[in-house]
C-alpha cells in the first residue's frame, strides 16, 4: 500500500472517499454527533445526514454518502468514533483499520483518511498509517477464489509540519509492514512453514533490510551443547534452525545490546505427551514469538535505533516418533542446568532456556522474550491481553511505555519466589512443567532460571497472537501482536542509553 499526506484543505482532495471520524461531545447520556474536523465545509456536508440522527457516533458505525456537496472526493465515509472525551491514539488506529476494511470490501482501491482534530497530528497520522496496514491484512492467501481486495494507496489529510508529518508517515509504514510481514509468516500451515523455510524468510529478510543472518542446523545446536532445545528438536525429520539476525548500526556504543529471543516452533502435536485433535491445527501458530522477532528486527533495521539488537529464534518442530524425548528423561541446558522432562508438550520454555543462555553469551544486557508459550495465560487473561513478566522494574517501566504508545495490551503477571517450589524436582535441577495451578506463572519461572540475572521480560502471547474472531478493524487469524511494541521500546531504548 502506497500512503501519502495531502496538506491542504480536506475539501481539495481528490479521491474515490473522504473518510471522517464522527464523535459525540454530549455529555452524559445525552449525544451530540459532530465530525472531527474544524472544516467547515466538511460539517455542512454531514449537516443533513447528522441532525436528521441517521448517523451515529457510535464505534465502528458507518455512513457512506455519494456526491458529498462541497467536497472533490466522490464519496464521505462517516465513521463512528464514540464519546469525543475517551477518544484516544488508540481508538483512531482501530477506525483506520476499520475504514480500509469496509471500503476495500466494497472494492475501492484507495481512499483518504482525515486526522481528526482532536489528535496531536504526528500521532495521528502514525495511528491512521499503522491501524490501515493491520486492516489491510487477510488470510485468505490459499483460497482459489481468492479476491485480493487490497487497499493500493491511502491518502492521509493533515495540515501540519510537513518534515515531521512525512517522518511520522514514513515510519509508521514500516511497523505496519512489518507487522504484516510477521503475520504473513504466522498465517503459513506447518508444512509450508518450516524450521527452514522460516529460516530461509529470515535470510531473505535481513539480506533486503542490512542486518546480518546465520543460520544454525543441529551440528551447532549441539556443539553448543543446547539440550534443551535439541530436546524437543530431536524428535521430528525436519531439521531444526537456530536463527540469529543481527543489529549493528555504526556508531552505537557497545553496551547495552538488547536480545530478542522467539519461540519458533513450527508445529506443536505436544510430542510424546500429544495433544487432543480438537484444535491441534492451530498449533502452526506455534511459531508466532519467532515471527515477530523477525518482523521486528525487519522495522529496527530500518527505524535505525542507536542501538545494538540481537534477534534469535530457535525454531523446530515438537513431534513424537521413535527418536523424541519422553516424560521422564533428562536434558542437559546450554548453561549446565539439568531438567527433567515431565511433559514434552511444555516444549517452549526449553526452546528458550537455550535461546536465552544464547543470547547472553552473545552479550545481550537485556532481554525479551516472545512466546506462545501456555494455554494457561489465556485461562488468567483471556484474548483481551497477552501476559507480561519481568525480572526487573525498570525495565517493566520502558516497557510499558512502549505498550501505551504500541496501543498493545498487555497485563503484568507475577514472579514470586513461592511458585518456584513448582518446578523443582527430585532428580534434577528443574522440571518442565509446574502442575495446575499457575502456569503462566510457572512457565515463566523456568525461563527466568535462565535469564539469569539479566533484566528480562518474558511475553506469553498465547491468547493474543492469533484472532478468533474478525473484529472491524482485524480479520481473523495472525495479529501480528507484540512487535510494534518491540520496535518502540528498542527506539527508546537506542535514544535512552
Ligand atoms: N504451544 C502451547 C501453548 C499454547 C496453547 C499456545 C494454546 C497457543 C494456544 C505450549 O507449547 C503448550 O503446549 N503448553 C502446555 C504446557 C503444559 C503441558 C504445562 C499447555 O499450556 O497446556
Ligand atoms: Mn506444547
Ligand atoms: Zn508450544
């Protein structure tokens, strides 16, 4: 999708539609819908369909007038926006999905979207950029009817500082692609999406972007004696990859190096320990934590914090055959610590003790990992927020204030000492699962054994990384969440340090 900024007067443009964010300004119960714009040729264009109450300021509602008199688009969108006083960043980055999404499915290929005034402008138009990208994402790629409704260009009219609009423009378009990019890989079945063939995407990405990329198959998983990890690897024919994408703009000191480790397991069946066949086709999704570490280290190659990022995935399947790993058995970790396995199905968290021990071996000062990694942070959170654990305070804060700008939801989970009774064991060092209760939390403590004492922040995105529904502004299926908040915490983290 080509975007562009038209600086002038909304009624100037020229385009298949206008699109305008209606609020109510009402107070209390009491709604008084107006369009967000200080034109004053835009209101008078909404005037009749406004006070004769056919338009609704309501979220998400939409009325489309043909001809809107004083306006060189050919049509006015009129898109509901709710109470004027709680419209946030937030809510406009959803309409702008929403607008591209009814319009393409009305066949229009492109159309304009007015930053409502309520806004700061540069925000504004980030939101609109970002929420018309994530709108503009289907997965309908193996369908042979496939229609392809694609929105080609977006027009956003902003009247502003043109230097600092068109930055703002520029950037959010690359958090949107790559948004779409991680969402695109998520979106693929597990036989086309192999440990190789999202090694190979990897590759191909870094070569585009200018970040470095190797890529590791079993001779050097277990040269560095990542038993964990090749653990769950040994199970499967298909060959597992450790991928390790690199960030290393000139100039930018040595320390800190931020490490981003994702959980890249192509397909889960839960090994030995095998899963019901209710729903187990969505275990390609498994993969998700990696992908967004890919598609991140894509927007941070091109964003060009002043800081080093290190991006690992370590990628596999967790099949069972002849050759897997059984409840029971012992692994030795990368960093000497012996676990015992007591469900192969609890493969994530072993997966990323090595890629974690990995990453501080690299020389990573601070750490965040992503995960599909437990069916029961879905149980705690539900699909509204993805869990978030932390070793350290300060960097939870950064974090945070990476989340409110991201417009991602995410919910802090604890990290206490108690729950480490769970996964101790009789015969080793730890055991991989933590029993019943709590086991976000449980699964969180294993990782946190390995990293250490690094400042680390663990992402369960297992309720979150994958849409059930189609909502106005987001089809169904690969959400792509997590990354735009990587991406803004590495651009504050290169400003910071
Ligand atoms: N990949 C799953 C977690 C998952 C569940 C992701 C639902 C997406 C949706 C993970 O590997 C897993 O199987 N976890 C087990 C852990 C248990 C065996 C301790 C789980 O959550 O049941
Ligand atoms: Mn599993
Ligand atoms: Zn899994």
């Amino acid at each position: 999708m080509k975007t562009d900024l038209f600086f002038s007067n909304p009624t100037e443009v020229e385009s298949e539609c206008l699109v305008a964010v209606v609020l109510d300004r009402g107070e209390k119960d009491k709604t008084e819908a107006y369009v967000a714009s200080s034109e004053k040729a835009l209101q008078d264009a909404a005037a009749e369909v406004i006070s004769s109450g056919e338009v609704s300021s309501k979220s998400f509602e939409t009325t489309l007038l043909h001809h809107p008199a004083k306006l060189k688009a050919k049509r006015l969108l009129l898109l509901g926006g709710g109470k004027a006083k709680k419209f946030s960043v937030s809510e406009l980055r959803k309409l702008a999905g929403a607008a591209t999404r009814t319009l393409k499915s009305r066949s229009l290929r492109s159309f304009a979207f007015l930053a409502p005034d309520t806004i700061k402008l540069e925000d504004a138009v980030r939101a609109i950029v970002e929420g018309a990208f994530i709108g503009n994402f289907d997965p309908d790629t193996y369908k042979s009817d496939r229609k392809d409704q694609k929105i080609d260009a977006l027009t956003i009219v902003a009247r502003g500082d043109q230097g600092a609009l068109l930055k703002a423009m520029e950037e959010a378009r690359v958090i949107g692609e790559s948004q779409n990019f991680t969402r695109e890989l998520v979106n693929e079945p597990s036989n086309r999406m192999t440990p190789s063939v999202l090694a190979d995407h990897a590759r191909r990405m870094s070569q585009q972007v200018g970040l470095k990329c190797e890529v590791y198959g079993a001779d050097k998983i277990k040269e560095l004696k990542m038993g964990a990890f090749w653990g769950v690897a040994q199970g499967s024919d298909e060959p597992p990859a450790l991928i390790v994408m690199r960030y290393e703009p000139a100039g930018a000191p040595d320390k800190p190096v931020l490490g981003l480790v994702g959980k890249g397991v192509t397909f889960d069946t839960g090994g030995i320990s095998i899963k019901p066949a209710d729903g187990m086709e969505k275990m390609k999704y498994d993969m998700a934590g990696g992908a967004t570490m890919i598609g991140a280290m894509r927007a941070i190659a091109l964003l060009k914090p002043k800081v080093k990022v290190i991006g690992i995935v370590c990628a596999t399947e967790n099949m069972p055959s002849g050759k897997a790993q059984k409840p029971g058995d012992i692994q030795t970790a990368m960093s000497g610590k012996t676990i015992e396995i007591i469900n192969t199905d609890a493969e994530g968290r072993l997966v990323l003790a090595d890629g974690l021990c990995y990453a501080r071996q690299l020389g990573c000062t601070h750490l965040i990992d992503a995960a599909t990694l437990t069916g029961a942070v879905v149980v705690a959170l539900g699909y509204a927020n993805a869990g978030v654990f932390a070793n350290d305070d300060a960097m939870y804060e950064q974090f945070g204030k990476a989340l409110n700008r991201a417009g991602e939801k995410m919910w802090r989970l604890p990290l206490d000492d108690e729950y480490k009774e769970q996964i101790r064991s009789n015969i080793a060092d730890i055991m991989n699962t933590g029993g019943r209760w709590g086991g976000a939390i449980t699964a969180a403590m294993f990782l946190k054994e390995f990293a250490e004492d690094t400042p680390w922040i663990h992402l369960d995105i297992a309720g979150t990384a994958w849409m059930e529904d189609s909502k106005p502004w987001i089809a169904k299926g690969p959400s792509g969440i997590a990354l735009r908040s990587l991406v803004e915490f590495a651009k504050e983290f290169g400003d910071k340090h």
